[in-house]
C-alpha cells in the first residue's frame, strides 16, 4: 500500500477512499480526518527516522509533510501544523451551532467505538 492509499487505510475506512475518488466527501468525513491530524500520534514518523529496514508499507504517515536528509547526512523531519488543524475543528464546530466541547467528546466517543 503506498501514497494515499497508505494515508487513508485506518479502521473503519466505510468507503473513504471510493467518497475521495467520487468526489463526494461529507463533513463527517473532514472534520474526523482533521481530528486524526489534531490528535493523532507521530510514532510511525519518528520510527520512519530512527530504526533501519522499517517497512514503510506498515506505518502511519499521514502526519508527515516533509523529510528531508542534507548533505551532511542528518534527517529533517516536518509534521502537520496540529494548531490549524485543532483551529479547523473549532471553526467547524462552532459553524455547526454546538460549542466545542461537546464537539470533541462526540469526536472522542465516534473513535472509541471503532
């Protein structure tokens, strides 16, 4: 599995993938995609970084924007700017009439049950 399609493989995927192709994304689908960037851990990038023969098929690494090795061999690794990503989930929530607490314990009980 390998560029997107690595990006957007998680449990309870529910056709993600064919809503993305189709051109039909609903805002459940972004605001739970913006959620995952938010809260989202950076483990696999970092595991990427500092073990060698990792298979990258494996890893989550949707929350790296960039990797960059310079000439004298050290790695730079960049991540989402989870700030905008948590700024996008507010604005989100408050355009939908609820106030952001409830919003993010819904968002916290919708990942539980997967």
């Amino acid at each position: 599995m390998k560029g997107w399609d690595a990006m957007t493989a998680k449990k309870g995927d529910n056709g993600l993938k064919k809503r993305i192709r189709e051109g039909k994304l609903t805002r459940s689908d972004v605001v739970r995609r913006l959620a995952e960037l938010a809260f989202g851990t950076a483990n696999d990038c970092i595991r990427l970084v500092m073990q060698e023969d990792v298979c990258i098929e494996n890893l989550d690494l949707s929350l790296l924007t960039e990797l960059k090795r310079n000439e004298k061999g050290t790695l730079e690794i960049r991540l989402v700017d989870r700030l905008k990503a948590l700024e996008q989930l507010a604005v989100l929530a408050d355009s939908n009439g609820t106030d952001l607490e409830s919003f993010l314990q819904a968002m916290q009980k919708s990942g539980e049950q997967e």
